[in-house]
C-alpha cells in the first residue's frame, strides 16, 4: 500500500471515529435532559419537514444510526469539496438596482471555507441577492484577527452597495462570529439582519476536540462565549436562527438557544454539516432571509 492510501485510509477513518463519537455523546446528551430545549421557548416555529418543533427527539439505536449516516456523510462532502473553496469564493461586486434587495455577507463555520456555500449561494443569486462570502481560517488564527478580516469584508460590501445595509448568513461558529462583531454599537447600525445555522450560540462541548485556535473560543466556559451571555439591548433589525434537533456538533442541545428576541425555527432533523445540503432547511433559510429583507430594504 502506497504512503498516499494509508494517509487516506487513516483520515478516513477518523472521520468515522469523529462522526460516531459526536453521534453517541448527542444520545447521551439526550438521554439526560430534563426538558425538550426547543419546547421551552415562546413563539418557537417548525420549518416545513420538522417532526418535532420541541426537538423532543426520543433516543434509539435506528435514530442514532441515521445521525451517525447523516454527520459522516457531512464530513465526506465538506471535505471532498473544500479544495473548491481555495480555488472559489463568491466576491464582492456592486449591487444591481432590481429590487432593491440587501447584500448578502455568507460565513462558514469552524475549519470550513466557501465551499461550504456551493449549494446555497446560487439559490440566493436567483433571488436577486449580490452575495460575497467572508472566509477565514481556523488554525493557529486568533479571534481578533477573524474580526478584522470581516470588519474590512463588511466595508468593501459597503463601498459596493452603498444605502443598503447587509444582511448575515452564517453557519455554526460563523453566528458567533457575527455576534461578537455586533456587540460594537457602530456595528449594530450598519447591519440590516442575521440568520444562523447550527450555531452554538451558548458553546459547545465538543469545541474541546476540535482542532484550532477558534475552537477554544466556543467551548461553554471560553471568554467569547461569557461575553456574548451578558446582557445587552435587542437587536434593532430581525435576527433569526435555524437549528435542527440532532445536531451532532452543538452539546448540549440547549448550547442552540439564540439570544432573547431572537426568533426560532427548528428545522428537519439531520445532521450539524448537512443543514448546508438539505433542500427543506435550505427552503426555510430562504424565507427567512426574504422575511428579514423586506424588513431590511
């Protein structure tokens, strides 16, 4: 066996150890709740497809196979398809008149890059969206320097679309991201909406064995997460997120609840990585973001 195939087969492999392990610790995680965490807030929504709006998911062993099949196949596909995100990434451009739509600022989540948007971001084009993609790394990267890095993508995004305020579609860490960049209230008056996917807006436990320097940032005890639970005054434009009640990759479950005024939707159930991929999350995504638009133009 060549050098190539056995380094292949070995990161193969840890990907199915990742994927089983992040599947069994959910069912562990649910076996000990209390509570269906969705269930416990007023004005919660179910996306089309959504069995359980409460996200009371009953734990056993045929749901815990189809977690395990969906998070592996999200692994798979982010990483047969990141070298595209090196190769591409959707860049700023001026706004068209028609419509008079928002900018659209996408942000992947952790060791991810614009890949991540393949599907997404055409949708959003066909709707009359100039979208652009923020893309960052994770490793050995510190918070401020993400941070700056979008601070200049939102002022280039300004420069091309100027009198409309963008709007911020992010996934997992991304939402994060976003948040931490909003607690400056210069900010909070340039920016015209957010939706989320998957975001641990609470942390996550699993953070402990991610990789990267970012990683630490969104473990439920990390000072970016403390400074994000403190109070602060309501968005002043709609802010939504979108979660699914297997998410794999947010521990526990709860670690999903976005900030007071923030609107709720919870999805079909999959995987963390495959919210990216699925039509019926990606539909509801799509609505949102219409409905923060017409509050945004």
């Amino acid at each position: 066996m060549s050098l190539s195939a056995a380094a292949m087969m070995i990161i193969a492999a840890g990907f199915v150890l990742f994927a089983l392990g992040a599947s069994l610790l959910f069912w562990y995680e649910k076996r000990n709740e209390t509570a269906p965490p969705f269930g416990l807030v007023p004005g919660v929504q179910a996306a089309p497809g959504a069995v359980r709006p409460s996200g009371d998911v009953r734990p056993g062993p045929a749901a815990c196979l189809r977690l395990f099949l969906h998070s592996l196949a999200g692994y798979f596909i982010g990483v047969f398809l990141h070298p595209v995100g090196w190769a591409h990434s959707w860049k700023v451009r001026p706004c068209g008149t028609k419509g008079g739509k928002p900018p659209l600022i996408l942000i992947h989540g952790i060791n991810d890059n614009s890949s991540v948007w393949l599907r997404a971001a055409p949708l959003f084009k066909k709707r009359g969206y100039a979208v652009s993609t923020y893309s960052y790394f994770s490793l050995f990267v510190p918070l401020e320097k993400v941070l700056s890095g979008l601070e200049e993508h939102v002022r280039r995004v300004e420069a091309a679309c100027p009198g409309r305020k963008p709007v911020f579609v992010c996934h997992s860490l991304g939402g994060v991201l976003v948040r931490r960049w909003l607690l400056d209230e210069a900010n909070r008056r340039r920016a015209g909406g957010v939706a989320t996917l998957a975001t641990p807006h609470r942390g996550s436990k699993l953070a402990a064995l991610a990789p990267g320097t970012l990683a630490r940032c969104i473990r439920p005890a990390s000072q970016l997460i403390a400074t994000l639970a403190e109070p602060s005054p309501r968005e002043p434009f709609p802010c939504v997120s979108l979660v699914t009640p297997t998410d794999e990759a947010v521990l526990p479950a709860a670690n999903l609840l976005p900030p007071e005024g923030w609107r709720l939707v919870v999805t079909e159930n999959t995987s963390h990585f495959c919210m990216l991929w699925r039509g019926g999350v990606l539909r509801a995504l799509l609505d949102e973001v219409e409905n923060i638009s017409g509050n945004a133009s």
